[in-house]
C-alpha cells in the first residue's frame, strides 16, 4: 500500500484509496466541478489520465479497458449535463456487464439551492445508465463512498456505479484513506437447474445451450461447453451481441443468434428445450408487425443453469461431470483463399480479413450492418480477442479500441467501423493519437445507413425519396482519412480488395494508431 499523508482533501483520499484498490487508469472529460481532483491526480501521480474530447468517448474507452484488463476504470465526468453526453456508451458498458466506477462532479453543497446555469438532477441523470448511484456528503466518507462504489462494479455481475462529488467536499480538507470492500462473488449454483439441465440434454428433444459472457472469455470452458454438446447432441450458440469472444485458430468456432428477426426465429425454431448460461432467453432488438418479440419457441421449456450473476465456467463443469462429458478438441477453420485485386464487397471482406488480421489481435466490431461479412474472418484468423457492440447504442468502436489498446499496449487493435456511426464518437481518434495507442480503424464506407434501410423495410415501409436521403452519408460526402489527420491519425483511402489487405498488414506493424477508408 501507498504511504499516505497525514492530512488531505476528499478528492485525494478518494484518489489514493482507489488505487490503493488496483484501479490504475482515469479517463476523463473534467470541468470546473471536478477540478480538485484534477489536482488530486496530478500530485499524487498514482493513476494513468485518459483525456477524451467528448464523455461518450470516455466512457466507451472505460468500457473497452475494463473488457481487456477485466478491472474497472474510473471515469471522471462533469455534471448532469456532462454525464447525459456519456450515457449512450454507458448503456452498451451495462449490457456488458462491465465494472465501471463513474466520478461525477456536481456544484457545492452550499451552492445547489441557487439553480446555478448548470444545475439539474445528478442523480436523475445517473440512475438510467447506472447500477448504484449515491452522492457524497462530506469529505471524511467521501473515500468510504468510493469504495461501496468499486466493490458494486467488481461485484457479480460487473456493474456501472456514479458517485457523485459535490465540489467542496473534494475540496475540503478532512480526507480519510478508506480500506478496500470485498465485492460480492458469483451467485452459488443452484443444485435444481443444474438437474433440469441434465434432464433437458437427456430428454431425447432437440436442445440448444445459449452462453455468453465468461463463457465465451474462458477457452477451458468453452472445451468443456463442446464437450458437453458432442455427448448430448445438443446445439450451442452465443447471444447476437457479446461483450468478448475469444477466437481463431485452436479455438471453438460457435454460431451467433443472428441480428433480422426472421433469421433468428428460423435458427432457433427447432429447440423444444433451451438451458442458459450466462445469458437471458433471446428477445428481438425491436417490435415488427406480425413477429413475436420472445424469439425461441412458445413450447421451448427454459432452464437457466447460470444467470449473469453466476459462474457459467464453473456451472458448466458441473454439467459436464454430471453427465460425463469431457472436453472436446477444437477443430481449425480453414484459412479462405486470399482474395485477388479487384472491389471490396462483402462477399470478400470476411476473407480478406482473416488473412491480414495480425497475432493475437483484439477486434473491435462495430461493423454494423457489414458484420456478415466481417464476423467469420475471426474464425480463421490467428487467435484474436473479438469484442462487439452489446447495447445497440452505436458509437462506441473509436473509443471502444482506445481503451482496449490502453488495457493491452503489447497487442495489435483492428477496429472494424461503420461509417454512420464513427461520427458518433470520431474524436476518440484524438485520444488514440496522444496515447500513441496500437489501433488500425477500418472505416467501412457505403456512405448510408445501411442497417436503418433494411429496418425501414421492416416495418412495412415504402420508402420514397425524403426518408432514402435522412439514412444517406451524402451531400457532401465524409472524408475520414482528411478527419483523421486533422487528430494526428495517419490514413489511407483504399477501393481494392489487395490493396486493403497489405494497408492492414503495414498499419498493424508499426506503433500508434492509423486509419484506412475502405470505400465498399
């Protein structure tokens, strides 16, 4: 533990006592509320400083982090109005289930009776993007209050907690070091669903196992998960969206509930029987006329071995004991051939991927409605860490890299883009140039909307010209490799499939970041 001074500021104390607890990183977006603890930071010089340009930056690299390092960051945001920019990316962290500790600065105690220009509800602007909210009340609890809040992140499930920090008590003096709160562990396994589990694979009906979460992180358990599906014939599959997949070569290939709502119905129409771990029953991203929003079967009979809160390695162990299974062997995907010059389509994109995608990369999917094309390259690819986008709200792949690089400085970063939503959050390009962050940005440019087109569809729409030109990227036309110098990112604007290939292979061996503009 750090020697600590006799006398301090709350802001201090809440400062040492986090780092005294393993968080090492603050990304940060602060004002003038939060200004003691800039201070705090830069005298105690205990944790790395992330600026970000804009919160929802912040908050999305805080996410990526906490994927990575599996420990939470601790943001620094500035008021109400500070923390509603952050909220978008605060959503997906939740749907993650990350740890994530928020610092948001709020006015004075003596100064909240006034309805100063930025006053409004912390609290009410903290409680829809959060797990835990509470505010501080004075500088000798405010360090105890930071550590209810890091044991409610690390706790299981992770969680999102906002402590709020009233200027003054990180201002006045009166600081104390607090000890560190054991968090809560995973739920115990409970002994019923575990034998409704074994019941579901030996009733001789056809069962799917749905994981996700520390599942799909855990190779070990996902040898355990196939071993379990070659001795019962059951199916496996991954929730649409998950916050970190492990894949390539020496790994289990496994299937995604797919996104179209007819899709996933056909997929999942088979299975009389469905046990989840980690994972909830599969549910439509959103209501369309005629479709049901529960997408397995009304029949199916659902058993869930592990919530969110469990442990779905250990629970699969369990299972796997139960009913004799042993670990299965991973079968490599072949390498697909290395596509020849010529446009860049999705029909090619997947394979290109795969043979440029580097050792040991962490990818970043943000892809969007090019994901068809882009997801399968994991699977063949050298072993590659695969993070996505979990709750719909998009923005999130810029700063989502950042903080991953930030997490693993000794491993590539390749964040496959959208176009539409890169302009979300482009200013993160500036947080991976002043970290001199290891990340390639693909840019997949269709110059559209293209995922609200096909949902424009699927809502029974005949769309004429008007709505056509709101879901457009045209008039004018985006150019990102002229954004990206402008935040110190080097780039490239490339339409050849070859061309792209070798632009990733060049960018992922040198240091910093660098971004390519691929025109679909």
């Amino acid at each position: 533990m750090t020697d600590h001074p006799k006398q301090m500021n709350g802001a201090e104390s809440v400062v040492r006592s986090l780092h005294d607890a393993g968080v090492e990183v603050c990304f940060a977006n602060p004002g003038t509320s939060e200004m003691q603890f800039v201070d705090a930071l830069d005298r105690t010089k205990l944790m790395r400083c992330v600026l970000g340009l804009f919160e929802g930056v912040v908050t999305g690299a805080a996410d990526g982090y906490a994927r990575m390092a599996r420990k939470p960051a601790v943001t620094l945001l500035h008021l109400a109005p500070g923390f509603a920019n952050a909220g978008a990316n605060l959503h997906n962290a939740r749907k993650a289930r990350v740890p994530m500790v928020n610092l948001v600065g709020d006015h004075a105690l003596r100064h909240q009776k006034y309805d100063a220009p930025l006053s409004a509800d912390v609290e009410g602007a903290c409680a829809p993007f959060s797990d835990w909210v509470r505010s501080g009340r004075d500088a000798g609890s405010f360090a105890a209050d930071a550590m209810d809040a890091l044991a409610v992140a690390k706790g299981r499930p992770n969680r999102i907690a906002s402590l709020i920090a009233p200027a003054d008590i990180g201002w006045d003096e009166g600081g104390r070091i607090a000890p560190e709160v054991t968090p809560d562990g995973p739920a115990p396994l409970d002994e019923d669903a575990l034998s409704a589990a074994v019941a579901a694979l030996e009733s001789g009906e056809a069962t799917v196992i749905i994981a996700g979460n520390g599942v799909l992180e855990d190779t070990q358990a996902m040898a355990l998960l196939y071993g379990i599906a070659e001795k019962t014939g059951a199916k496996v599959l991954a929730p649409t969206s998950n916050r970190r997949m492990e894949r390539g070569k020496g790994r289990f290939v496994i299937e995604k509930i797919p996104y179209p709502i007819n899709a996933a119905i056909e997929t999942l129409a088979p299975y009389a029987r469905a046990i989840l771990v980690e994972a909830q029953a599969p549910v439509a991203f959103f209501a369309y006329p005629g479709k049901p929003s529960l997408l397995l079967p009304e029949a199916c009979e659902v058993t869930t071995l592990a919530g969110f809160d469990g442990d779905g390695p250990a629970a699969l162990a369990a299972l796997a004991d139960r009913i004799g299974a042993s670990p299965a062997q991973a079968t490599d995907t072949p390498m697909p051939e290395r596509p020849q010059a010529g446009g860049i389509t999705l029909r090619n994109l997947g394979a290109a991927l795969a043979n440029a995608l580097p050792d040991n990369a962490i990818v970043i999917d943000e892809s969007v409605s090019s994901g068809g094309g882009t997801f399968p390259a994991g699977d063949a690819a050298p072993p590659n860490s695969w993070l996505a986008l979990t709750g719909g709200s998009i923005g999130i792949g810029i700063p989502l890299a950042a903080g991953a690089a930030i997490a693993c400085p000794d491993r590539p970063v390749i964040a496959l883009q959208a176009d539409g939503s890169a302009m979300y959050t482009i200013q993160g390009l500036w947080t991976q140039a002043r970290e001199g962050a290891n990340v390639t940005t693909i840019i997949l440019s269709n110059r559209s909307y293209a995922i609200l087109k096909h949902e424009l569809h699927n809502v029974g729409a005949q769309p004429g010209e008007d709505a056509l030109s709101m879901l457009n990227l045209d008039r004018p036309e985006l150019d990102f490799v002229s954004l990206a110098k402008g935040m110190g990112v080097p780039g490239r604007r490339v339409e050849d499939i070859a061309e792209l290939m070798r632009a990733i292979e060049d960018a992922a061996k040198e240091p910093g970041p660098f971004l390519i503009e691929a025109m679909l």
